[in-house]
C-alpha cells in the first residue's frame, strides 16, 4: 500500500475544498436514508455535479457517464475526508450505484452498460434487489422463483422478500432458477426486469423502525426478453456473488462510520448530566474514543484495499470482513448516542425533547446492515472458509422429527 | 408458585393480539390485565399488613417484575406496587401512611412517580416548594399520562400532586417502547403535600430508587429470558441448507453464550432483591451492578435474538421488537450503564460522591 501526500495533492486538496465551501454549501447536506424514496430532483441535480466534478463515479468510463479518472487512491481519500470535514452531501448510495453498476462493469455486455450505467449513476434509474425468498434467506441459493424460456422471452412466476426500493424502483435485479435439474448453485441465472411489467404485485413490509423500506414481490407470469440476463443461464450464482461482494463494500462503507463518530462526538459536546457535558465524562468519553478507533481501523483498511483493486492484488480475507466490522460498528456508535441521550434518546415521537439527530431510527435501523446482504453469521462462515480457507460444515439433510437421523446428501 | 400463578394468567389473556391492540392505541396501562393483578393482590406485596397490605419481601415482587418483563406486560406495576408505596412507607408521616397506603391496597388509585431529575437532570427541571404550592417541571413521569395522583421527586424531597390539581400540565413523551407511558409534568402555583418533611427524604429517595434499579433489572430479565427461549424455539423450526439453523455451531454458540450471561443475571438479581430487605450496607452497590449488568446482557440477547431471527427478526409482523424496546427503554430508564456503575464506585468510596462528578 502506498500513501503518498505530495505537493500535487495539496493543491487538489485546496480544490476539493473550494468545491464543498461554493457548490456544497448550496445544496443542503441532509443525507437521503437509503431505500426511503427517490432521490429528489435536488439529489439527481447535485449527482450531476459531483459527477462533473469527479467527486462521484469518479472511474467509471466516460462513455458510460462517469468522469472516467485515473484511479488514484490519495485522491479518493482527499475526496472523502473533505467531505467529511465539511458536512457537504455526498452523492446518492443506492443497490443500482453500489452494486449493480459494478456488476455490470464486470461481467454485463457492451449493450447492458452502455444501457443501464449512465441513467443509474445520474440517480434516475433506481434498481431493487430481487435475491431473499421467504424460505432462502441464509441459504439463498436454494431459491424456488423460476423463469422459463418462451420464444425470445424469460417468463417468471414465484415470490421475492426483502426487495427493496420495490415500491418506487424502474428496474430489478433478480435471481431466478432457470435449470431445475442442475445442482442448486448451478441452476440460477441473473435477469434484469422492469418493474412495470404486468404480474408484478410490491406489498410493503413494514420493520421494527415503524416504516416500510422493503417490500414483499409476488410475481405471476412476468415476461422479459431473453435478452435481459447478466451472464449466461446458469451462472447467476456466480454473477450474484460480484454483486454480494459490492453489497459488503456498500454496507462496510468505512465513510458512515466516520460521519457517525463525528456526529456523536458533537452530540456529547451539546448533551449536559446534571451540567456536565457528556465529552467531559469520562465513562462515555472512553466509549467514544474506542469506536473511533475502530473506525480509523476500519477507514484505513478501505483505502488498503482501494489500493490491492488498483494494483490488481486481488480480494483476500481482508475484503471478506468489512461488512461484519463495519455493521457492528455502526450498532455500536448509534447505540452510545441513544445511550448519552439516556431517556430522551428512546423518544420516538418528533416532539420537542427528541431535539437531537434521530439516533434511536438509526439505531433499530442498524440491524438492516446486520442482518441485510448476508447475516454476521453468514459472513462469519463465509471469512472462515473463502477466506482462511476451512473445510465447509459437512452437508446433511436433518429431519424435522428425528434430528439424529441424518442423511449425506 | 406466584410466578407460576401470574404466568399463567399473562399467557391466557395478555396475547400476542392484546399486546399489539394496546401497543398501536397507545394504551400504556391496560386496565383489563391490571385488574387481574389487582385480583391476584400482587399491587399490594410490599405494603405492610397493617395497612392492609400482604406485608411480602421485594424479593416477592421480583419475581412479579421478572414475569411482568417476560411477558411485557402494559401495566404500571413498577409505579403502583413498588415506587409510590415504598416512597410513602419511607419519606411520608404516619397520618399520610393511613391515608395513602390503604387507598392504593383499594387499587383504585393509579401513580406516576418522577425520580429522573434527581438521577440525571438534562433539562435543568427544577421544583420549587413553598406553603403547601408547587412551581416548576418534572421530566420522564414514570406512568405520568394515566395517573391520578404524581409523586415527584426534587433532591431531598418527595412531593405528592393530584394530576387534576389546578396548574398541572401533562404533556406525553413517546418513546420506542408501547407497553409504558412517561410523562413531562409542568406546575404552576399547583396546590401540593410534602411526604414528611421538606428537605427529608434523602434516604426515601435513595431507598425508591434501589427498588426501582432492581425492579427494572428484573424487567430486563424476564424479557431478556423471553427472547432467549423465542431464539431457542426458532433456531429448532427455521430451516436453511436442509438442517434446522439450531444444528449451526455457529448459531448453536450464540445460544449457549446467551444462556451463559443469562443464568448468572438471574442469581444477581435475586440477590440484590433479598439484600434490599435483609443486607441493607449492599444495596446500593447490587441494585446498581444489577440494572447495569441486566442491561448490557439484556441488549446483547435482544439483539443476537433480532440477529438469529434474520430478516424476519427484523419485521414488525413477528413483534420480536416489542421486547427489543421494551429492554432498551429499561436500559435508559433512571440512568443507563454508565451511570449506574458510577454510581456503584461512589458507593464503595472509588468515586466522587456527586453522580455525574468528571
């Protein structure tokens, strides 16, 4: 890894600055929730200029719509902390920009980027995700919703769950089982649907936090063209997985954190016990400071491993853990803010005395990035054996009524 | 047996259906569970037989709180049967004692009791006492939306206000958690009665608090040991990878972790609560480490158990997060961890008097 601060960054710096202290101060800095609504046509407006400016989409080729720059991980660094330090709004985070857009760099046709890439990372073309079924959440893989070939077109019928952005999205996309004979992992493939095609019934599905972001799919008959499908049938285990490798750089994103710490660390300079300032007490203070370790850890490992992609050293362990650390993390740092708050930080009504960043949302919202893309446990099994390379769990088949009988399968 | 009694009733009648009902219609204390309590006396366990009472052990009510937590009951039984007596028995005169403790034993009399400023004050609320009036503002009324009459507590003093009282202003605070209400109390000139005298009630104070500590302890553990068994049963049914999860070492250790902090809580609480009675120099010191122990494994469960459930621990239709809230608004209530451990060393002469000392 090579972290060289020379002359030349300084003045880049100084630009970046200049930008956030023009540009960013005329835009407001309220970051969207992810998976809330569209971005406003205030988002898509300011995504244009961070794209212009570089700040965003930063190397993605030109003629798919980004800035098309050199990849130079000082400069991403310069960009982020910029950012950060003057509390200007970063460009729109959502699945089609974090997850889809790379898939598609990687393994999507000439056609299918030049398609889908530019209207997604201009914050236009909003995507939901189609992976979880209500009885393949963990074990994904044993998904049921299936497409059948007919004529030029797929035709899907099943049930998704946990599809977010469903409810405002343009497109989809989803995994379904395509070769029911082949083993499980090889019968998948990776289509891309729009989310006006007929047979598609979106029920929201409301979470602990009180408000729907995810949404139950049900799908009777959908046709899309056979053209529609990223890689070939059968593969999309295997593009599913460039995608759930993005989906955990998107929920270890090592910015969140620091804008978390950032934020508790100001809360603790304006919360008083009993006219002591909370930054002033040693028992929340030590708190602080232990998350914000973790955070620079984590901070610095994203630039690591910005630095092993551009010099093509390839994902080891090190990239497989970023999103069980990160999500922790942020659990975490949401919780001490609930926890300097005491009482007034479990206050859930928008009344005067909840008069601080609604951390208790964010708090029950955390579990989103816990649970979501892949459990902590599921991540766990996944570091342990793609990365340190342990053997897998033998597989049985277990009956529900007589556990020790088990089957090899 | 009283448990068993209590956890029998709360099965049959407070239901999944009853819990959500009084939870979306913000009925904090439902009045159909709370009467089967009444019948069941378990309002009275602290009040001495003199006054009508059971004359029982906090270690009686313990097991109340725990099972009232595990089932998370949406009853003020923690203002009813443990704060509002105990402040009467210790801080009020033996004329106010006949009075007000054979009214609550009558059950139809509903507390609030206010003791957070005197905990951690974040609003720098204040009341001012003088001839018999009250001015000022006391924050997070425990059960203060419903009450008829408010026991409020300013350092060294207990007052008692009728919530109808001319000059009194309820305003409702909502938090994450359905199954409690609290309340901000504003006086103005509002006709007043000191329990005692003024300026006396330190020790009360001190004495209503350690039962609030461990009465909320074992409110997060009774709830804390409800979402255990719920992560036990649903580690045996969900099935991924053609096995129950149960069969994961991976999930499987998270139960046994679970179980692990959890038996040990239970010990402590139990403790503490027979310290309350009996081993008067320790109180402090266990109710404390009590609500700040309980809380930090209570947490750990309530989210491994969120986690375990996977998505679907997530939902609002499983209703897992009622429990969830229900643990972390105890975790806050009268001071978080942190506070509590404070509190713990100064106890011990390892700190600072002064709560929030720097």
């Amino acid at each position: 890894m090579e972290l060289n601060y020379g002359p030349e960054y300084d003045e880049f710096r100084a630009e970046v600055r200049h930008f956030c202290e023009t540009e960013g101060k005329k835009t407001q800095s309220g970051a969207m929730r992810m998976g809330e609504h569209r971005p406003s046509a205030e988002a898509v407006d300011w995504q244009g200029k961070l794209i212009e400016a570089g700040y965003t989409a930063r190397t993605i080729p030109k003629e798919y719509g980004g800035f098309g720059g050199e990849p130079d991980i000082v400069k991403s660094l310069i960009i982020q902390e910029e950012f950060v330090a003057t509390s200007t709004r970063a460009g729109i985070q959502n699945q089609g920009i974090s997850m889809l857009v790379p898939t598609l760099l990687e393994v999507g046709t000439e056609e299918q980027k030049l398609k889908y890439i530019k209207p997604t990372i201009n914050g236009e073309m909003i995507w939901a995700q189609g992976y979880s079924e209500p009885g393949s959440g963990s074990d994904l893989a044993s998904l049921k919703t299936k497409a059948v070939v007919d004529g030029n077109n797929f035709v899907i019928n099943g049930q998704k769950i946990w599809t977010s952005s469903a409810q405002f999205a343009d497109m989809c996309f989803i995994l379904v089982r395509t070769e029911p004979e082949a083993p499980k992992h090889h019968g998948i493939s990776y289509l891309l649907m729009p989310m006006d095609s007929e047979g598609l019934d979106v029920k929201p599905l409301v979470t602990m936090t009180g408000e729907a972001f995810f949404n139950e799919m049900f799908l009777t008959d959908v046709t899309i063209p056979i053209t529609n499908i990223v890689g070939q049938r059968g593969e999309g285990w295997r593009v599913a997985n460039t995608t759930l490798k993005y989906e955990r750089g998107m929920l270890g994103n090592p910015g969140m954190s620091a804008t978390g710490i950032r934020g508790v660390a100001d809360l603790m300079r304006d919360e008083t016990i009993s006219g002591v300032r909370a930054i002033d007490m040693p028992i929340y203070r030590d708190r602080l400071l232990k998350l914000q370790g973790r955070s620079l850890a984590n901070k610095y490992h994203g630039l690591r491993l910005l630095s092993n992609e551009i010099n093509k050293e390839g994902f080891g362990v090190e990239a497989l853990i970023v999103k069980l650390s990160a999500t922790y993390l942020a659990h975490e740092i949401y919780s001490l803010a609930v926890d300097v708050m005491g009482e007034f930080g479990t206050l859930y009504d928008g009344s005067i005395y909840q008069r601080r960043k609604d951390w208790m949302r964010q708090y029950l919202g955390s579990f989103m990035g816990i649970i979501g893309g892949g459990t902590s446990q599921i991540q766990k099994n996944v570091i342990s054996e793609r990365g340190l390379g342990l053997p897998r769990e033998p597989l049985v088949r277990l009956d529900q009524n007589g556990w020790d009988f088990l089957k090899k399968i | 047996m009283l448990g068993d009694m209590l956890n029998k009733y709360l099965d049959t009648n407070l239901t999944m259906d009853v819990l959500r009902q009084s939870c979306d219609e913000s009925i904090h204390h439902n009045q159909k569970i709370w009467s089967g309590l009444l019948d069941q006396g378990t309002h009275t366990i602290l009040i001495p037989e003199e006054y009508g009472g059971a004359g029982l052990s906090m270690l009686h009510s313990e097991v109340v709180s725990e099972m009232l937590g595990n089932h998370i009951a949406p009853v003020s039984y923690l203002t009813n049967a443990v704060l509002a007596p105990l402040a009467i028995q210790h801080a009020a005169t033996d004329a106010q004692k006949d009075k007000l403790l054979p009214e609550i034993v009558s059950g139809k009399v509903i507390y609030g009791v206010g003791l957070t400023d005197v905990v951690a004050n974040r609003e720098n609320s204040s009341l001012e006492v003088k001839a018999g009036k009250v001015t000022g503002t006391s924050m997070f009324v425990i059960g203060g939306q419903h009450a008829d009459k408010l026991i409020l507590a300013s350092p060294g003093t207990f007052i008692l206000v009728d919530s109808m009282a001319e000059g009194v202003a309820i305003e409702a605070l909502s938090t994450v958690d359905k199954t409690r209400d609290f309340a901000v109390v504003k006086l103005n000139d509002t006709p007043c009665e000191v329990l005692g005298a003024q300026g006396s009630s330190t020790e009360a104070i001190e004495i209503v608090l350690n039962a609030a500590r461990i009465s909320i302890a074992a409110d997060s553990l009774g709830a804390a040991e409800a979402m255990f068994k719920k992560a036990l049963a649903y580690s045996r049914e969900r099935f991924q990878f053609d096995r129950p999860i149960g069969s994961f070492q991976s999930i499987k250790h998270i139960l046994a972790e679970m179980v692990t902090d959890l038996e040990p809580c239970r010990s402590l609480v139990w403790y503490a609560a027979y310290a309350f009675d009996e081993v008067e120099d320790e109180v402090t010191l266990l109710a404390c480490h009590s609500k700040a122990h309980v809380s930090e494994v209570a947490k750990n469960i309530s989210r491994a158990t969120t986690e375990l459930h996977g998505g679907m621990g997530f939902t609002d239709l499983l209703g897992l997060h009622f429990w969830f809230k229900r643990i972390e608004v105890n975790r806050q209530l009268l001071g978080g961890p942190e506070l509590q451990r404070h509190i713990a060393a100064a106890a011990q002469g390892w700190a600072p008097d002064a709560i929030t000392a720097a």
